[in-house]
C-alpha cells in the first residue's frame, strides 16, 4: 500500500512537472551541461563563491523549483515575454524576461555594490533565463499565452503547443546532452560569441513559423522535423550562458 502511495504521488509530481517548468527540466539542465564545459576554471571558481554546493545545473532550475513559494511570484512574468505579430520589442517594458535578464546582468556587473546573496540570486536568475529565452514560446504572442491556451495532442496524448516544445519533443526524441555535443562538434549553429539579448529573442521568434506549423495535432513527423530546431536551441542556448558567464566573472 505504501508503494502504490508513493508511486501514485510520483506520477502526480511528474504530471505537475511537465505542465509548468520552461524546456523541462532536462532541457535547462542540458543547458547548464553545455555551458559548464565552456566556461574557464576561473570562472568556474567564482560561481562556486557565490553558488557554494549548488552546481550550474541546480541552479538552471532554481526558479522553476520556487514557483510554488508566494513570497516570489514577483519573478512570474520574467520567465518570458509577449509580443503580437507584427508588433516590435519596447525598450521601456518592464516585468519580462529581456527586463530581468538586463537588470540582473547590471547587478552582476557592479556585485561589488550588492550582496553575496544578492548576486547568487542574480546569478541563478540569470542561468534559467537564458534558457527560457531559448525556446522560442517564451518570446511568443500574449493572444494565445504562449501556446499554453492552444489544446492539441501529442501522438493521442493530451498536451499544448507550450508543452510541446518545453518537454514533448525533448522527452519523445530521446534528446541526451550526448546528442547536443554531436550537434555542436558537427557546428552550424548560429552565431554564440556575440552577446545580444534582443538578437537571441528576435532569433527565438524567427522560429515560432516552425512551431505554429501543425493541423490540429502534433504527429511525429513534426516531432521528427523539429528535433534538430531543439537540440540547436538547447546549443545555442548553452554556449551563450558560458559566453556571458566568462565575460562577467572574467
């Protein structure tokens, strides 16, 4: 009886998990995998100050994990930003993703000025955000929260269009850190070197044309063309993470 208890709560957790984390948590930790092998031992040295035990990965989903604490609810709407087609990015709008990322990099910069909590914070906001800017729903259109309104199913599956590409491809294509070091040794990924916030968020929506291309429900030829678009994402992603990291703990 215990076990089946137990078992029962696990599922649960794991259904919970699925619906409400940004690229999964697989996603943001691959993230943090790519990122750890390009960051130098110096740097390396000094998210240890500020992180102590936490690694590069724990913290990829640190702002996932407290989602559930109402004393930072504040941090909701910077997971992600909403733009209408054919409506531009505005420079003076607050409370999103490119704000965040701004403001924590500034804080970053100028750490001698704030805590070593203050910039642990930072610094951990600033490793989920990267990845959440990555996946292309969460620089997506308000009118449609981002896929989660837009109901479908994933070979017979119930699931949304954020779903999709947060967890449904990652999990169903059997996509591994292994795969993401195949994809970066093979190279054609973009440019990661040069660091832009809103040139990552105008790339991620470039991409929506792929994500929105389905009728009714996602089968497994979109999975299927879809999966090399992810594991670039997941690259790119990571790579610039490192890129950004080194420059401010350089």
């Amino acid at each position: 009886m215990l076990l089946r208890k137990y078992t029962v709560i696990t599922v649960i957790q794991f259904c919970l998990s699925i619906s409400v984390f940004g690229w999964g948590w697989e996603g943001h930790k691959m993230t943090a995998d790519i990122a750890n092998e390009h960051l130098t031992n110096a740097v390396k040295d000094s998210l240890k100050i500020y992180l102590g035990d936490m690694t590069i990965q724990q913290a990829s989903t640190w702002m996932d994990e407290i989602k559930k604490d109402s004393t930072m609810d504040y941090l909701k709407p910077m997971h992600y930003i909403n733009i209408e087609q054919g409506q531009s990015y505005d420079p003076a709008s607050k409370d999103n993703i490119i704000y965040e990322l701004n403001k924590v990099i500034a804080e970053i910069s100028d750490r001698k000025h704030h805590t070593k909590q203050e910039t642990a914070m930072n610094i951990k906001i600033l490793i989920h955000l990267v990845g959440d800017l990555h996946q292309p729903l969460h620089v997506g259109y308000g009118s449609d929260r981002g896929g989660n309104n837009i109901k479908l199913t994933v070979l017979g599956d119930s699931s949304n269009l954020h779903r999709v590409w947060d967890t449904d491809i990652i999990k169903r294509e059997h996509i591994y850190t292994t795969d993401l070091e195949k994809v970066l040794a093979k190279g054609n990924i973009g440019n990661t070197g040069k660091i832009d916030i809103i040139e990552w968020m105008n790339e991620g929506r470039s991409e929506l044309r792929a994500v929105y291309n389905f009728h009714d429900n996602i089968n497994q030829t979109y999975l299927d063309a879809n999966k090399e678009l992810v594991e670039k994402l997941l690259v790119r992603s990571g790579l610039r993470m490192a890129s950004l990291l080194n420059s401010l703990f350089k």
